[in-house]
C-alpha cells in the first residue's frame, strides 16, 4: 500500500473516482448474471470480490489519499463493495436453487413405473441334467434311488467286489472321514446306491440314482472333487447284455439325439462282463480317423468319445444282497453328470460348473431342460 502523499490530488486517483466504481460494479453484476452454475459464480466472486479484484485493489488506494478525501471515497468504494457482495449472494442463492431443481428432476424416480421384479436365476445346469436323465428312465417306469454321500466303506467298497487292497480304497483317491475306525468314506461313486435299492427293494428292481460323488481331485478345467453321477441298476429276471445295449442307445439318443454308440471291454468289480462305453465324435463324426490333414481335438482322432461304464452285475454283488442268482440277473451303467453335459451343451470349462456364476446357468437355459 502506498504512503500518504500530500500533493495528490483525490480527483486523479483512477481507481477511486465515481464512474470507475460503477464500472467496476456493474462488470461484478454482469459477471455474476452471466454465471449459471456455482462453480463459474465461484470464479466470479473470486474475480470481483477476491484480494486481487478491481475492487480490492481501489480499497488500498485510500490510504494513499488525503485524510479530506479518504471519507468519501471510502464511503464511495464500502457502497460498491456491499452492492457487489449483496448481488453476489442474491445469485448464489438463484443459481444454487436452479441446480437443485436440475438435480432432482435428473435423479427423479417414477414411482408409478411397474416393478421389474427380481432378477431371474436359473435352476443349476447341473440338476437340469439330473431331472433330464431322470425324465428319461422315469418315462421307461424306472424309478428314481437316492442314497447318502457319507457312505459306509463296505457299501463303497466292499458289496462291489472290490478286494481289501484295491487301489482305488488308497488315500490318495478316497476321502476318509475320521475317526477311521468307523470305516465311513465320501462315496466315491454312485454304484453303493445299487446295493442299497437291492436291499430296500422288492424285485424287480429298475432305478436310476442320480447324485454327488467325491474324489481326492485338484479341480480343473476337466475335473471337480465333488462331482455328480448317474448310476443304472436293472435286475429281473432274464435280463441280458442285448437289453443293456438297447437302454444304453435310448439314453444316448435322449440325451443327444441320433447318435451312435458302442461298447468295449474293461474292468469294474462290480460288472461281470464290463464295458465303456462309447459315442460317435458329434464333431467330426468319425471323419478324422486316419486323415493326418484333418486331426480332431475333441476325439483325438479317435472317432469316439468316453462316456461312462457299464456291464452284466456280478452275482456277487447280487449274493452280497441276498438274491437268487440262479433266477435273477441284471445290468448296470454309470455315467458322470458333468461329462454329460460338456458334450451335450458345450461347456469346455468344469470349473464354471461349481464356481456359481448365473450367467452361466443362463447361458445354457433351455439346453438342460
Ligand atoms: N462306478 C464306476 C465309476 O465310478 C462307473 C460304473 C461302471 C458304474 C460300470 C456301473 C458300471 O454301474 O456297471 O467309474
């Protein structure tokens, strides 16, 4: 601020003389109007009432003026400054209001508008499979077994003519629920509920069990430690091998249309003979057997697919649950859930079987069903 300095004349200090001051005020009144939201009102205010504004500025020269001079002036700068700030709140107040109103139009909610309700899940592909495959047996008059995945060790094992030493009661594969000694096991197949219907049941016996099952599995793209089987029993009297095939070939065709399957020898305790079996490669429908130019991934060039096992129940398995073998036989198949479905629906990955996402149980909406 300058010093007083007593030959200035007040008349010729720029900044304080009337028709400055008006100026001054009616380009703050003007710059106020012009501003339409309050950040630009901000930068208004800052530019005509701030420290550096015109303003402010002449308020400083009155000490330089003087002391005759400083009264009216300061009167003359005071006045303006009022009238700056009282135009100033008076927009704020009009700008604040008009933004107010744009927001809540902007935000408003039509209360009148339907609900949209819920949003819709999906029954898990997996138990669409289940009711699919169920749908199909229940239509033949089979009926459908349930029986419990904490399972005894003798119905696992054991009453399937599995050996004490058999490598699939190793750790490593089998998960063991202690203590031990009471010899209970996560099921690691379906097959125990064929026991369990021979000995609830009257004969003829013709059940499907469908059901979780557990293995000692890292889960990956094409395994799942808990996963899910169908299992097949049928025991009357006659039964042969040719009636397996037919009811293997129904499934097949239920579950993907007209298809070709086959079976071949292989092992389980529990079936004497025992078969895998097969279906036709659905993409390359065996074309690329032998043609190096034209290799399948989804077969390996095989031309068939594994799809589960099958065979004649050993009469073991029958003694074990006290019917006649000289007058019954029957056939047995098993099958996993989760393999089922990757071929019928396209599901690549297992994983997004058991990490819970609805939009893939969306995505297959319709196909399970
Ligand atoms: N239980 C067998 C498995 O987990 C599958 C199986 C094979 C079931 C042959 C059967 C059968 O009923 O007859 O690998």
């Amino acid at each position: 601020m300058s010093g007083p300095n007593k030959s200035y004349d007040p008349v010729e200090v720029a900044p304080l003389k009337g028709e400055h001051v008006d100026e001054m005020v009616a380009a703050a009144l003007a710059a106020f109007a012009a501003a339409t939201t309050t950040s630009t009102l901000n930068e208004a205010r800052i530019a005509h009432t701030g420290d550096r504004s015109p303003l402010a500025l002449a308020n400083r020269e009155i000490g330089a003026l003087p002391p005759q001079a400083r009264k009216d002036a300061g009167q003359r700068i005071g006045k303006a400054r009022g009238q700056v700030n009282k135009a100033l709140a008076a927009r704020r107040a009009e700008v604040e209001q008009a933004e107010l109103e744009a927001r809540l139009v902007a935000e408003r909610v039509d209360v009148s508008l339907p609900d949209p309700g819920p949003m819709r899940g999906e029954v898990h592909p997996i138990t669409g499979m289940i009711d699919l495959i169920s749908d199909v047996f229940v239509g033949m008059g089979w009926e459908v077994a349930e029986g419990p995945e904490l399972e005894a060790e003798w119905l696992n094992f054991d009453a399937l003519n599995f050996p004490p030493g058999h490598p699939a009661r190793e750790l490593a594969d089998t998960l063991v629920v202690e203590p031990v000694e009471a010899n209970l096991v996560m099921r690691t197949h379906t097959s125990p509920v064929q026991v369990r219907s021979l000995l609830d049941r009257e004969l003829p016996v013709y059940v499907v069990c469908p059901g979780k099952t557990y293995r000692a599995d890292e889960l990956d793209a094409t395994h799942v430690p808990v996963f899910h089987q169908v299992e097949g029993l049928c025991v009357d009297k006659g039964i042969t091998f040719a009636d397996l095939r037919g009811t293997l070939d129904h499934f097949a065709n239920a579950m993907f249309g007209d298809i070709r399957t086959r079976i071949r020898p292989n092992y389980f305790p529990f079936t004497e003979p025992s078969a895998e079996v097969d279906l036709e490669c659905f993409v390359c429908h065996g074309d690329s057997v032998g043609d190096p130019h034209n290799p399948c991934r989804t077969c390996s060039s095989e031309g068939w697919i594994e799809w589960g096992g099958c065979g004649v129940v050993n009469p073991r398995v029958l003694a074990a649950a006290g019917i006649d073998t000289e007058v019954y036989s029957g056939f047995a198949f098993g099958m996993g859930i989760e393999r089922t479905l990757m071929f019928r629906n396209n599901a690549a990955d297992m994983r997004d079987m058991v990490e819970g996402d609805v939009r893939f149980s969306t995505s297959l909406h319709g196909l399970a069903r």
